[in-house]
C-alpha cells in the first residue's frame, strides 16, 4: 500500500525537519568523548538554578495533569508584558503556535507568505494544511518586507515574519515594520516571531507587543527555549487580541505543556541575573566569532542572535564532517538554499575557541 499516496498534496511535498545532530549520536557514530554542540541556538549556560529548584518541587505532582490554562505562568506573563492573560496561548514551543495559525486562518486554497532564508518551520507549517507557499526573495539575507507586502493577493491569509530572523540573524527596524504593518491589510494575519528578542539591544528594535493594540491582525510569538535556557522542556508562547487568542486557544490540545516546563518558565521569569548574563555571554561571543572569522578571512552574515552564518565555500558540506570529525557539531544551512554556509550556535568563550581552532585546521587541511 503507497501511503503517501493518501497524504494531502502539501504533506506529499514536504521532507521531515533535521535539527543539529546531537551529541549522543555522534558519540555513537565516531566514538568521540570529548564534543561540543553548536548548532541548534541553544543557551550554552545550562538552565538557571532556579529552574532546578522549581523542578525539583514539582516532581511529587507529576501523576496529575498540569493546569491546562496555564493560569499561573499566564499571570506572570501578562504583568511582565503588560498585557491581558486573556491575549495569551500557551504553546509547547513557539512552534506549537506557528502552526496553530495556519491551521486556523488557512487551507488548500490560501496563499502563506514567508522570505526567502528563513524558519524551516514555516513551509511545514504551510503545507501541512495544503495551502500555497509563497516565498519572496531575501534583500541582504533578511526580510525585504516591500516584496513582501507587494505579494499579497486575495488569497494571502498568513504573512511569517522573523525579527530576528533564522538563519541569518538579520533583524527589522522599528520604521520599516511600522511601515510594513500600515500596509498589509487587516485581513490578513500577521505572524511576527520574536524567538530571539532578548537578545537585542538596539534601540531602533522595535518590541512587537507594542503593536498588537493598534493592529489586531498581529501575533506576535517568543520562547523560552533560547535566551532563558529551557529548550529541552519546550515552552513557548503568542501574545495578541484577546479575539485572536480565543481562536488560537481553540484548537490548542489539552495540557499541551506540561507540569514542569510550566514551573520552569515560573521559576525562570524571576531570575533576572540569569537573562543578563545569557545576553552578556552571547554579546562576548559573537564578538569572538566574529573576530575569529576575520583572521581567518571568512565572510559572515552580520548577527544579532545567539548565532552567525559563515561562508566557508562551495565544500561546506566536507568542511562540517571535518569539524565533526574533531568533536565539534555546527548547522549545515544546505537545506536553507545557503550551500557555502554554516551556522554556528554562539557557545561558551572556551567552547567558541574550540570551534574556531577545529575550524582553523580542517581549512587547512589538518
């Protein structure tokens, strides 16, 4: 029986989504002790210790089901954000909430609008339910949102944006996302991932939740998995209209995060010592890539992540096994049309300088 025969069209098209290798795995194949991980975005500091004491709590709770509202951490959230807890979904991941939205706004005969060079995540989540994806070339490897809005038709239902983007670690300024915002129109629903937000201290960064009064077509997403360190229980969130909410609540499964991530996210929202020094880490960091990247004359897409794409050349696929090979995991970005690229997640100081001596040697041959 061809079972694939049976999948929807948009399902038929699509190939499963490949995260960084991890560790394990690469102990397995090469029998390596000695590996450091720098592919998947993660915060190299380990979680906080106050997440290990509200997980520590929680474990007497773990036969009951989690509170399936959240109530706790959505009133932590909506008084940090000075939002409603009502403009709130919970997610497990921010990916659970992107593909919320198509699953709510589109189908087989809708238009979803994402940039060239950007989350994998989003022509899953656009074929998942059949509808078209329309992706608009990239202007200096991020969004160029005039293409973008030029491109909506009546069928356009969802627009993705990313700010900062993955995986070129550009970012959108406060002018160019207002103008952006003024001239979609408002039936179509705007998609504004802030995974990385945290990260940023520009001033012309705009905060998306400051638009969502004015622009109720608007949700904006963010995570917990990167800057505060939990991407191993999966914790995400949206923030919007209330009406925008109901609707992304409706479809949300039943305790779609569970007991322990949601301490977790708790515990970590209070711990302000630990989101400065993740930023202070990842700004010394990218420092140091960059700085290494210029000695080793290598080109690299400017970043305000907690990652960098660098060219390498047309033999970047040889050039990552050969980092593997010497105990270091990067991110092939081949699958993100960047063939000459790899993408590395900013590590701790001692960890970038491994990366870069591997790197150093494996382009020289060694």
């Amino acid at each position: 029986m061809n079972f694939l025969s049976l999948a929807n069209a948009g399902i038929q098209k699509l190939t499963p989504y490949q995260p960084g290798k991890p560790i394990e795995e690469l102990q397995r194949e090469l029998g390596l002790s000695e590996i450091i991980k720098l592919a998947s975005n993660e915060n190299p500091l380990g979680p906080s210790p106050k997440v290990a004491e509200a997980l520590a709590s929680s474990v007497s709770e773990l036969s009951r089901y989690p509170d399936g509202n959240a109530f706790r951490l959505k009133q932590a959230l909506a008084e940090k954000l000075s939002v409603g807890a009502d403009q709130l979904t919970i997610g497990n991941g921010s990916n659970d909430i992107l593909e919320f939205v198509p699953r709510v706004f589109a189908d087989a005969e809708s238009e979803i609008i994402f940039s060239e060079y950007s989350f994998a995540v989003y022509p899953i989540a656009t074929m998942g339910v059949g509808a078209k994806a329309v992706v608009t070339p990239a202007k200096d490897w991020g969004h160029d949102l005039d293409a973008m809005a030029n491109a909506v038709t009546e069928k356009t239902r969802v627009i993705f944006v990313a700010n900062p983007n993955n995986p070129t670690g550009t970012w959108i300024s406060k002018g160019d996302l207002e103008a952006f915002l003024a001239n979609v129109p408002e039936r179509v629903i705007i998609v504004l991932d802030e995974a990385y937000a945290e990260y940023l201290n520009e001033p012309d960064y705009p905060n998306g939740v400051s638009y969502i009064s004015q622009y109720p077509n608007l949700i904006v997403t963010r995570t917990f998995s990167k800057a505060y360190g939990l991407a191993g229980l999966r914790l995400g969130y949206s923030i919007s209209s209330p009406e925008m909410a109901d609707l992304l609540n409706r479809i949300r499964q039943p305790f779609n995060v569970n007991l322990p991530a949601q301490e977790a996210g708790l515990a970590v929202l209070q711990d302000k010592e630990y989101l400065e020094k993740s930023v202070a880490v990842n700004s010394a960091g990218l420092r140091q890539l960059v700085a290494g990247f210029d000695q080793l004359g290598l080109s690299y897409i400017p970043s305000v992540a907690n990652f960098i794409a660098v060219e390498v050349g047309d033999n970047a696929g040889d050039i990552y096994q050969g980092l593997l090979k010497k105990g270091v995991i990067v991110r092939p970005v081949a699958n993100y049309a960047m063939p000459r690229h790899l993408r590395v997640s900013v590590g701790l100081e001692s960890e970038n300088e491994r990366f870069l001596t591997a790197l150093k040697d494996v382009l020289a041959g060694n």
